[in-house]
C-alpha cells in the first residue's frame, strides 16, 4: 500500500512527464494527442526515397522554363533515369516511391512507368497538371491556366483542384493500370496544409490517409567557398521538424525532407559532394533518434545533377551498414506505423 506521500509524488511526476510530453510533441509540429509522432530510438529509423515525376525549370540547361507549362511532358533521360533509379534500387532489395503528374499519361510511350510498376515501386498522386492545392484563385492554380484561361473558365480553385486530383487518379488507372499510393502537392509549404481545412478535408473524402505537403524552412545559402558548417547543422535540425504528425482531421502528414535537389542545385548552385554530405548527415540523425527521412527529389534534376545515382546509391549503403537500426521503405509503410 502507498502513502500519501508516494502518491503525490507520483502524481506529480505524472503530471510532468506529461507537460514534457506536450512541449516535445508542439516541437515538431504534430498533435499533442499523437504520442506516435514521438521519435524513438528503439524503432528503426525510416528511410524513404522519393521521386516527384514531372519536368523542372532550368534543366536539362539554365533558362528553359517552359516546363512550368508542361510539367507532365517528361523528356527521354528523365524517363530512363526514373526507371534506371528503380531496378537499382529493386536489385538492393529496396524500393521507390513515386509521385505521377497525370500529363505524364498523354505520352505515346508509358512502357518505362508501367516498367516500374511492375518492379513493385509505388506510384501517387501529383495531380494533372502540377497544380497549388493551396490557391485561392483559378489563376493561381497552374501556369498553364494563366496562359490559357478558357481551360477553367468558370471554375473556382477549389474546383480546379478537385478536377485535377481526380483526373490524375483515373490516368493512371485507365492508361497505365496502377492506383494511386498516397498523394503528394506539388510544391511544399513550410506549413504543410495546416492553414487549408477545405483541402484536408477533399483528400479525406477521396480516400487519401496520409499525404506529404509539408517541407520544413531551413537555411541552404552556399557561398564562394562552399555551404558552411552552419548551413549543414540547421538542414540536420530541421529534421526534427519533418517527422510525420496528424492534423486535426486525423489525415497524416508526411513531410518531405530538407534538402531537396531543386533547393541545392536549382536554386543555391550546390556541388553534388555537398548535397550528398547533408543528406548523409540527415539520414544518420533517422538512424541515431529512430525517425523518419524523407528524401525528396526529381528525376528530371538528378539525371543531370547526379547521373551516376550516387546519392540514393550511398542512402541504401548507409541503411544496409545500419540494418539494425534502420530499414529502406517506402511511405505507405511509414503511415502504417502511425495508423494506431
């Protein structure tokens, strides 16, 4: 039997164990009644690779930017990268996850997609046309509606953005016969959804868990001399905030992780040695706290920026040399840890 004493202290070790509990949880950006969303070092860390299919400005050289009107029209070496990337990746026992423009299912050759499917490499939803989920106005969807306003004359954002969810949904359906494994906006906002209920609430009601619409603020200035020290610490303490939480509608969040290539390459000018050190880095912090990493990438950049695969070459290697602390998934198994 315990004495008062006993149990007042109890209770109050209770008491702040619990108000640690909510100051850790608040700290990296989930709900306070998530306790899965802590980081735990008896778990193993989860390390994803992502691929965002779709065409990015400025390569395959500087100032061609008329993919912001056509991001679906993958060019020959972006497909041949993205595929080249999965049978790596399959022959290490790992997998891809994939996220498809539906543009990209007006091609006359989907041969490379469908190659990869049947690898067994997941494939979501990046809507039609590449559109902002987060736009208030028609115009501010897609570049394309801004050049060609008679598309979605009429229609409200909200309504764009319904529209082009669900037709990239049945492209990849009826073209190419693949159901879409998660959902991803095109663009990350530092935010993630937090300040768009309507759209929580729209990929709730078309069958969406789990999406990945969040990429955390961080610094990634590179100067004459190189990215500096500090540049690398902040990218490796944002992962903190780039671990998976629920909104208040219970979908999950997913976030992608810093730093992204178009983010290093595209918009600071990285040296790919440089972009490999922080993702090492970031991918060691997963495996020392037992989180999640998210690397997002596009094949569009990387097939240019890293021909020869050496980053997610170097992640499988760094996971196999970690294999008891950590495994190479993709993020629907992410989102099964957190389904409880």
């Amino acid at each position: 039997m315990k004495l008062a004493n006993e149990s007042k202290t109890t209770d109050i070790q209770m008491i702040r164990n619990r108000r640690q509990f909510l100051l850790q949880a608040t700290a990296i950006g989930a709900s306070p009644l998530l306790a899965n969303a802590q980081l735990d070092d008896k778990k193993k860390a989860q390390i994803v690779i992502t691929y965002d299919l779709e065409m990015s400005r400025h390569y395959p050289k500087r100032g061609m930017t008329e993919w912001d009107y056509q991001k679906g029209n993958l060019d020959d070496a972006t497909k041949e990268y993205s595929l080249e990337s999965a049978k790596r990746i399959s022959d290490l026992g790992g997998k891809i996850h994939y996220f498809c423009v539906g543009r990209v299912l007006e091609q006359s050759d989907i041969s490379w997609l469908t190659d990869i499917n049947e690898l067994g490499h997941p494939i979501g939803n990046h809507t039609y046309d590449h559109v902002n989920v987060t736009a208030k106005t028609a115009a501010q969807t897609q570049f394309r509606f801004q050049r060609s306003p008679w598309l979605v004359q009429g229609k409200t954002a909200f309504e764009i953005i319904l529209e082009n969810i669900r037709l990239a949904e049945i492209a990849l359906q009826e073209r190419a016969g693949i159901k879409c494994n998660g959902f991803r906006t095109p663009g990350g906002f530092y935010k993630g959804l937090q300040d768009s209920p309507e759209i929580r609430k729209l990929l709730m009601a078309l069958g969406y868990e789990w999406i990945s619409g969040k990429y955390p603020p961080h610094q990634s200035e590179r100067g004459d001399d190189g990215v500096k020290e500090s540049v690398y610490e902040n990218i490796v303490a944002a992962q903190k905030n780039a671990q998976p939480f629920r909104y208040d509608n219970d979908l999950l969040e997913i976030p992608m992780s810093p730093i992204s290539d178009v983010t290093a390459f595209r918009s600071k000018f990285w040296q790919l040695d440089e972009f490999k050190h922080a993702i090492k880095r970031s991918v060691m912090w997963a495996i020392e706290t037992g989180g999640v990493f998210d690397f997002l990438c596009h094949p569009s950049c990387m097939v240019i920026e890293d021909p020869k695969f050496e980053t997610i070459l170097m992640m499988a290697d760094l996971v196999k040399q970690h294999s008891d602390r950590a495994e190479l998934v993709t993020l629907d198994k992410v989102a099964d840890r957190y389904k409880s």
